[in-house]
C-alpha cells in the first residue's frame, strides 16, 4: 500500500488533475502465511491477483517490487516504467548484535529468501537459518518476542516504512548480493492502453530500467523463477553496465559466481550471456536441486 500511494503522489506531482483510486487487493502470498512461497509455487505469489485485476479490467495500473515480477508476463499485459531504484541492499536488524560478524554460533536468524539462505550459510554455517514470513511489522513484531535473535530484510522496504532507526548493518553486494530487481518498483499494465503507458512513461528511470532488465534477463536463461537461490544485481558507471551474479546451493557449500561488463543499451543480452555463462558452469545442476528448472 505504501508502495501504491507513492506512486500515485508521483503521478499527481505532474498530473495535478488526474483522479486515481487506490484499490486493495490480497495477494496469495498474503493471505497464507503458514505457507513457504515455494510451497505456493514461488512464482506469481505476490502478483498474480494483482494481475488478475488488469486483465479483468478492474484495475488499470498494478505496482510491484520488481523482485516479485515473474520474468514472463501474460501476454496481454506490460511492464513499461520501472522507477528509480531505492537502496538494492540487504540489512541485517537484531536488538541483541551490531553485525552478520557479531551473532554467536547457533544465533537463530530469520529470512525465507533461498538466495540469502544459501549465503548466508557460506558465510557462517554456525547460524540457525529460520524460515519467516510476513510483511516487514509483522516479521519484526515476531524478532521483539522472542522468536529470532536477528532478521535479514531488503533495506528499501525498510527505509520506506520509515523504520531505518532498526538496521543495525548494510550488507554490502560483496557480503551478500540482491535480489534480481531488489529496491526498484514496477508498474504493469494493459499493453493495448497506450494513453495510460504514455501518461506513466513519466515515472520511468532509464538507469533502473537498464539495470533491471540486465537482472530479469540473466534470470529468465537460467529459468530460475523469482525466489531461486539466484542473486543479481547491476550498476551503471559513463552508460557502461556490470552486472554480476551468483547461483547458491541451498546449503551454501557452492556458489558460482559471474560477471560482466558492456554498453548499457545491450542489457537484455549481458544477462543473457552471463545466465548462459552460469548454465556452462553448472548452474542448472544447482537449480534443479534446488527445484527449478533451468535451461540446458
């Protein structure tokens, strides 16, 4: 929801008319939190109401964190305007330790990212890694009772909510890489409305955009789906484009590690090549085992 009303604060700053109604809807992902997102299908579990809604007509505008944003749309449906990303890092919030360095052996430590499982295990294998669900309150409700000596949450839904008085350490993409699209919204809609994908276009980062669809890309050649052991993150530097990239084994004994560099009006292929690269190494292997497919 902060999400929605931020962008409609956007859309009215240069659409000072415009009337927009913000409409609520509980994803599958909300609703069954007993649940693991793999159990779900991982896939989808955070959009596919939301797209439901568009293709109904009952919604014309629908906005995601792009880490959640499944790599293929509906075809009827459009992913025009990615927004100025917001911090891409992860962050580490306890009320006990300062730091990932400072948790003593068997700190229970809760996240149910596989990409931040599988790192987090190569990084210090001493830890209890705790799945978690919830949205951002809810999870740090449960670490003030009790339940968890320290959480891993992405530092753009933190700050956002206004809550940043609670990270106690930034982790750095070399401690820990994002997620593909992590930090950055998205807004979909009909790819037949082209008033309405004019009217947003306004909202579009051309840096973010590049660097996003460099991330989805990478992801789309390993079909590793939106909650995958797989990380990426891309920045730009003069137009030219790094992203780098990493597939996890689950219990953190592998994990691949790539990267490339080239003009950022070729982002779509540098992910491409990069997630072929991977596959050539063996990152099929390490995604099937993990259950996702991934291309030969």
């Amino acid at each position: 929801m902060w999400q929605a009303r931020h962008v409609r604060e956007q859309l009215l700053a240069h659409y000072p008319t415009l009337t927009i109604e913000i409409i609520g809807i509980r994803t599958e992902a909300d609703k069954f939190l007993n649940l693991s997102l793999e159990q779900m299908g991982g896939k989808g579990a955070f959009v596919k109401e939301l797209e439901q809604a568009l293709l109904a007509g009952s919604a014309d505008l629908a906005v995601h964190s792009m880490k959640d944003v499944t790599v293929d749309l509906p075809v009827p449906l459009a992913l025009p305007v990615i927004m100025q990303r917001e911090d891409a890092r992860d962050v580490l919030i306890s009320n006990t330790c300062s730091g990932l360095e400072q948790l003593p052996a068997g700190a229970w430590i809760g996240t149910s990212s596989l990409r931040r499982q599988c790192q987090l295990r190569a990084l210090r294998p001493d830890l209890e890694i705790l799945d978690i669900r919830g949205n951002v309150g809810t999870r740090l409700k449960k670490l003030d009772a009790g339940n968890y000596d320290a959480l891993i949450l992405a530092a753009a839904g933190v700050k956002r909510l206004g809550l940043q008085d609670r990270i106690k350490q930034f982790l750095e993409p070399d401690v820990m890489l994002p997620a593909i699209g992590q930090g950055a919204l998205g807004l979909e809609t009909r790819s037949n409305d082209q008033a309405l994908i004019e009217m947003i276009s306004v909202l579009n980062d051309e840096a973010t955009h590049a660097c996003v669809t460099a991330e989805r890309s990478l992801n789309r050649k390993l079909n590793g789906g939106c909650h995958a052991p797989v990380a990426a993150f891309a920045e730009l530097r003069d137009r030219e484009l790094t992203l780098r990239a990493l597939v996890g084994r689950l219990d953190g004994s592998e994990l691949l590690r790539a990267a490339v560099t080239g003009p950022m009006a070729l982002a779509d292929m540098h992910g491409a090549a990069l997630g072929q690269q991977l596959l050539d190494r063996g990152a099929g292997d390490i995604l099937r085992e993990a259950g996702h497919g991934a291309q030969n």
